[in-house]
C-alpha cells in the first residue's frame, strides 16, 4: 500500500467535485442575505410578541406616508449637506494631521493627547455643545460630525504613518527625494489601506453625529424628523426612520468604500 | 580631484551606554573621480554602516565625510541596495522617476536610456511584484545609474541572486561602467567579485579598521577566464586570510 502524505486538489479538480447549487448556497451573497432574512424574521417575532415593537407592516405604511408626505428627500437632502461637509472636513484634517503625526515625534508628542481626548467624547456630548455654541442650523450639526470622525482618522492614518518601511524611508533620503514628493509617492500609497480605514469611521462616526445633532438642533434633517415621531409618541414612524438610517450606511459602506478600496489597491490586484 | 573624502571617521553605536559598539574605527580614505573601489571585509565589520554614513542615512560619530560635484551644485548619489528597495505601488518607470531631480523630458530620456541598459526597455510600465528578483534588482541599479550620481555606492547588490544571473548582472554592470566612468563604491564579501570590477580594493577588518588598500591594475573588460584575473583573485584572497590568521575575530566571521 501507498501511503499520499498530502495531495493537492487542482482548482479545477474543487470545482468539479461540488455541485453548482452547492456553491451557491455557500457563497459569499448567500450568507449575506441570509442574515436579512434572519433579521426580518426576528424583528416579526419580536413584533408579534411584544406590542410596543411595531411590526414590518405598520413600519412600511409610515414609510410610505413619509414618502408621500416629502418629508424624507427634503430632510436626507439637509442631512446629507451636513453629513458630506462634515465628514469630508474630517477626513482632510484627518490625513494631514495622521501625516504629520506619523512623521514628526514632536508634533506626536504635542497632539497625541488632544486625539486621545477626542476619541473619548462621545458624539451626544458634541451635539449638545455646538447646539449650545451654534444655535440651530447647519453649523452644529456639521461641526457635530467633524469632531466625532476626525480622531478616529486621525489615529489610523497615524498608525499607518508610523509602519511605513523603513527600507524605502531610507532608500528615499539616501535619494534626497523632497518631503512632498516623498508624502504622495511613498507615504500616502503605503497608509492607503489605513486611510480607506479612517475613512469608513468617518462616515459611521459622522453619521452618528450628524443624527444627534439634528435630534437635538431642531433644525429639520433625518435625526430631527425620527425625533419628531419619537415625541409625538408614533413608534411606527421613528421606526421607519431608523431602516432609513440604517439603509443609508449599508449602502453608502458597499457601494462607495468597497469600490474606493478596490480603486486603491489595484497595483495589488495587478501582480496576481 | 576627490569625490569621496572620508576622514578619521568613527561610528559608535549606542555609544554611552552598556552597549555601546565601535563598529568604525578611525578610517581614513579618498576616491577619486571615475575610479570603481570595491570594500570587502568579513560579515559585520561596518561596510553598510560606512555605506549608509556616506548617503546621509546613517550619522556618524566623529570625524568627516564629504561628497563633493564639480558642478558647484550639492553631489547627487546613487544607492543601490542589497534589495531591490521599489516602491510596490509605482510602475518601474515611475519607481525610477520618484528620485529624479525633476520630471522632465531629461529625466525621461535617462530613465528610458538607462532601462534599456540593463535590459528591461520593455518593462517600464510593468508593477515591481510583476518582475522576478532579478529583474527587480536591476531596475535597482537603473535607478541609481539614472540619476547620474557624482558618486554611486552599492551594498553587495548581486549577493541576494543565484550565481547564473549574479555573474550576467556583473558583467552588464561592467559594460555600463565602462561607458559612463561614474566614480563607484562598492561593498562587496566576494573577492572573486571585487578583482573583477574594481581599480582598487579597501579591506576593512572587524573592528572596522582598514586593513590593506590593494590597487587593482588590469585591463578592462575583465572575464573570469583571463589568468591575469585569476593570479590576482588568488592573491587577494591570500592577504585576506593572512588577515584572519592576524586577528581572531575574523577567523569565524568569514
Ligand atoms: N542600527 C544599529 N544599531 C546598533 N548596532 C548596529 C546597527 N546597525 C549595525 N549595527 C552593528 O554594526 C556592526 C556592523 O554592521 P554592518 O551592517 O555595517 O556590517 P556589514 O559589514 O555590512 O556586514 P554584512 O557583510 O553582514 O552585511 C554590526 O556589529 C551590527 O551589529
Ligand atoms: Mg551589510
């Protein structure tokens, strides 16, 4: 008898011995949708058992009076002002900061505190100081999402920064290669994956903030339009609201950022 | 005229602490314009600290080093590296353009005169992890030849290569030496290799003191198969071990 210690099964060899529904149901798009199924099934049950949980039923009749009412595009529109403002300042504070961070120890040393700082103020504690400095309009809520988002890229661009290799850094100034060129060419491609990072906690962080800001600006927008729902006691209507939210950032974090990142890395893509 | 000048260099790591190491030791020695010096020396007797030192990666202790043009502009230098040190998200072509002076038409013509030197013409826009090592290497030493450096040093560029395409890189670098004449350092362990290239050979020995500086007088080009070669290599090879003999830390160095 022969004993095979280890054989290697070809690709075509993995493909061949499983089925094409097998594969299917395997795949990556079943296992995500599976888990909206599971989802909706929980929120029926849950629904079904205690009745201060509106059902799905009720929850798309509001939607769909909101819908009818206009009040959601002209309210995602505010928010989305805010929201794009906010988020953007963030993450161009966030790059440069991170990036000076990463390369200067002294500017670490001063500004690794002021970070920590903000990492650690929650997003309802801005919202009610810029309500309190700003007043309603979009000033708060803008200011709301910046200062939630910016530490957090702050911090991963920083990180980044500091893993550079050391290799190309010296190659580089054994080169003399200006500082500028330096950051575009070497810096910012090597901490792409962390910017992308930052990024994706840009958007979370600053959605968050901008919806409590709205909630507590009363200055119109999606989180001033679920409060109103909330105070009016509609549980429905807030409900609506919150698969709204909830609809937002899924789409915004599969269709945007996994294009962005795929953008990105394609000099990865292009040596396999 | 001098291109290099070093003088009663010294490097200490960690020096004032428990662990403080004197890796070079009061060296002294001038290169000059169009000459190709080849460094040997056994493993860890400071010939990349001296590398690095030289292009300004590394500070020394004390003593000076001075890289002078004779253009009255500050002296540019090449660097080639044990590996290839490319930037993986950048073409070959740009990765060659990133330490350019400036991007300009010149600069692009020397990449591309340079690219074609070693080979690689066809190759430009390919990404770094599309090359084998080899070929990886030798955009390295492109790279270093294309920004016509008033000095170019190189750190055992060829050690990290089988022997087979080491010894055509070897006599590639020759050729491209012998038509631009750029003044060169080069650290090598391989004797064999440093009587081939050079005009002159720098033993430095552990402890980083230099041993012996061998003029190396033979016509060029150079093939292994000339017995003049071959008569020096061997000699060369004598003194090194006559070195060992002297001092005992580099009988188990080598
Ligand atoms: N950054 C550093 N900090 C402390 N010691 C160092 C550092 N770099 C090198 N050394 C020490 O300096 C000595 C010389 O190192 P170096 O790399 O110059 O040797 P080398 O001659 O290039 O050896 P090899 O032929 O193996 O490349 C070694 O003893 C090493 O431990
Ligand atoms: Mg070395």
């Amino acid at each position: 008898m022969t004993d095979t210690l280890t054989r290697r099964r070809s690709t075509e060899e993995i493909a061949r011995s499983r089925p094409a529904w097998q594969r299917r149901l395997t795949s990556d798009r079943a296992a995500r949708l599976t888990f909206y199924v599971v989802a909706f099934l929980f929120w029926i049950a849950l629904a079904g058992l205690f009745e201060r949980i509106p059902g799905p039923p009720s929850v798309v009749d509001s939607l769909v009076e909101e819908f009818r009412r206009g009040e959601v595009f002209g309210n995602f529109a505010d928010t989305f002002y805010r929201f794009g403002i906010g988020v953007a300042l963030s993450v161009g504070v966030g790059i440069l900061v991170g990036v000076v961070i990463g390369l200067s120890p002294m500017a670490r040393a001063f500004l690794e505190s002021p970070v920590l700082v903000g990492l650690s103020i929650p997003a309802i504690m801005w919202a009610f100081l810029t309500v309190m400095w700003f007043g309603f309009g979009h000033t708060s809520p803008i200011v709301t999402t910046f200062l939630t988002a910016v530490p957090f890229v702050i911090l991963n661009v920083a990180q980044g920064v500091q893993g550079v290799s050391r290799d190309l850094r010296d190659m580089s100034s054994s080169y003399g290669v200006p500082l500028g060129r330096r950051v575009r060419e070497l810096v910012l491609p090597a901490v792409a994956g962390y910017v992308v990072a930052g990024l994706r906690f840009a958007v979370i962080m600053g959605w968050n903030g901008v919806l409590l800001a709205e909630w507590f600006g009363g200055s119109g927008g999606a989180g001033y339009r679920a409060r109103f729902w909330y105070d009016a006691n509609q549980f429905a209507g807030f409900a609506a609201w919150v698969v709204l939210f909830v609809g937002v950032i899924i789409i915004l974090d599969q269709l945007l950022l996994e294009r962005l990142s795929r953008r990105m890395f394609r000099w990865r893509d292009a040596t396999h | 005229m001098a291109v290099l000048t070093v003088n009663d260099l010294c490097k200490t790591f960690g020096a004032g602490t428990a662990r403080s190491n004197r890796v070079l030791d009061h060296i002294s020695f001038d290169v000059r314009g169009q000459t190709f010096v080849s460094v040997v020396g056994p493993s860890g007797c400071g010939k990349s600290t001296l590398l690095n030192i030289i292009s300004g990666v590394e500070t020394h202790t004390s003593g000076d080093v001075s890289v002078t043009s004779d253009e009255g502009r500050p002296a540019r230098l090449g660097y080639v590296f044990q590996d290839p040190r490319l930037l993986p998200w950048r073409t070959v072509r740009k990765n060659m353009l990133y330490v350019q002076d400036k991007d300009d038409d010149q600069a692009r013509r020397r990449v591309s005169t340079y690219l074609d030197m070693v080979g690689l013409g066809q190759h430009g826009d390919f990404f770094p992890g599309q090359l084998s090592g080899g070929m990886q290497q030798r955009v390295g030493i492109a790279r270093a030849f294309a920004v016509e450096p008033d000095l170019l040093i190189m750190d055992e560029p060829f050690s990290h290569l089988d022997a087979i395409t080491a010894r055509g890189l070897r006599a590639q670098l020759q050729d491209i030496w012998a038509q631009s004449r750029k003044t060169v350092v080069f650290v090598t362990h391989d004797v064999v290799e440093a009587v081939e290239l050079s005009d002159r050979i720098i033993v430095l020995q552990p402890g980083g003191r230099i041993f012996e500086d061998i003029p190396i007088d033979l016509p060029r080009p150079r093939r292994q198969s000339d017995p003049a070669v071959a008569t020096l290599q061997a000699e060369v090879l004598a003194r090194l071990e006559k070195m060992k003999a002297i001092t005992p830390q580099a009988a188990t160095a080598v």
